[in-house]
C-alpha cells in the first residue's frame, strides 16, 4: 500500500494559479499510472487528470483541458497538478489517487473566489 499525502490548496482568486502537490510513500511509486480527481460540495468525485507511469502519457477531463497539467517526478515520488486559470466552479476538494491499488490521499481543498 502507498500513503499519499496531497498539499497545495488554498483561496484565490478567479483567473489565477495554484499546483497541488502528491508525496508517496511505500510501494513502487514509479510503477503507478497517478490521478487527480475532485468533490465539489454536493457533487460526485470527478476523475480531472491523470498520468501514466510508463510512458507520462496523460488524460484531462473537458472541463479543465488548456488549463490544467499533471506532472510527476519519479525521483520524489511526487505528482503534481499545475491549476492556471482557476474558475469559481474549480473550487472543491482535491485528491490524489493511485487506482490500480485503490490508494488515496485525503485532499487539499481549493477554493477559488470570484
């Protein structure tokens, strides 16, 4: 199993940035295709991005495609969620996941004001 431990969040404003980061520990983080999702408050958890572990092919749901970019650097165990553009309606709790292991972190909430 691997703990996944996200930090990053905070307030801002419409229009600007913020990245979320992901710490692993234990298990091969190397080998784990990674992803963002997020929850809304009364929403359903949505997948927003993901990566591969081979290749760093990665995936973005419509809604934050052109202004959302995951990352990872192997070497740190860390994946990372670049946020530009943020809207009012990005504004939720963000997790990391790794889904083959049905490992999750336990979010960093991001709220973003209009």
């Amino acid at each position: 199993q691997v703990h996944l431990v996200e930090s990053g969040g905070g307030l801002v404003q419409s229009g600007g940035s913020l990245r979320l980061s992901c710490v692993a520990s234990g298990g091969t983080f190397s080998t784990y295709a990674m992803s963002w999702y997020r929850q809304a408050p009364g929403k359903e958890r949505e997948l927003v991005a993901r990566i591969a572990s081979a290749s760093g092919s990665t995936s973005y749901a419509d809604s934050v495609k052109g202004r959302f970019t995951i990352s990872r650097d192997n070497a740190k165990n860390t994946v990372y969620l670049q946020m530009n553009r943020l809207k009012p309606e990005d504004t939720a709790v963000y997790y990391c996941a790794a889904i083959r292991i049905n490992s999750w972190g336990k979010g960093t909430l991001v709220t973003v004001s209009s």
